[in-house]
C-alpha cells in the first residue's frame, strides 16, 4: 500500500518548489479541491498563485480520478461473481 501523508489544513497551494501532499482519500481530496476552487473564485489570487492553485487541482482531480476507476473496477469484480451466482440458480428457486 502505498504511503499517504496526511492532507494539508488550508486551501492555499503548495509554497514554490514545495511537493504537494497526497490526500489521505477521496474525501480530503474533494475537501482540498471544494477548497481551492472557492479560493480561485474569489479572484484574489495571484497569477502565480492562481497557476499553482490549478497545477494542485489538476492533481488532486487525477487522484480522484484513480481512485474512482479502482472502486469502478471491485464493483465490476464484484458484479461479475454475483451474476455469475445468480446464474447458476435456477428460474423458480
């Protein structure tokens, strides 16, 4: 499994040359993000923040986005040995 450090406390976007931290799961990811993007709406940002800001949400969307397509893929396993299950049962039973 791989290592997950925990999820940063504020919306603001990595300092400058700083790494990102992996969200500890899907929820912190969307909390971070819901986070950054009202950050970004308020217009405040810098240029330079505001391309960090969206590095971090692109990150954090591809993050997402992986963990999503592995929960897709158990619900198909899953899926696959239950109808296979189900098939086996005969009409009326």
């Amino acid at each position: 499994m791989p290592k997950q450090t925990p999820i940063r406390n504020d919306a603001a976007p990595p300092a400058k040359g700083a790494s990102a931290v992996t969200p500890a799961n899907f929820e912190a990811a969307i909390v971070e993000l819901e986070k950054i993007v009202a950050k970004m709406e308020t217009g405040e940002l810098s240029l330079e923040d505001s391309l960090a800001a969206h590095k971090r949400g692109l990150e954090l969307a591809q993050f997402c986005q992986e963990l999503l397509a592995r929960a897709q893929q158990q619900v198909r396993v899953l899926e696959k040995d239950t109808l296979k299950a189900l098939s086996d049962v005969a009409p009326g039973e």
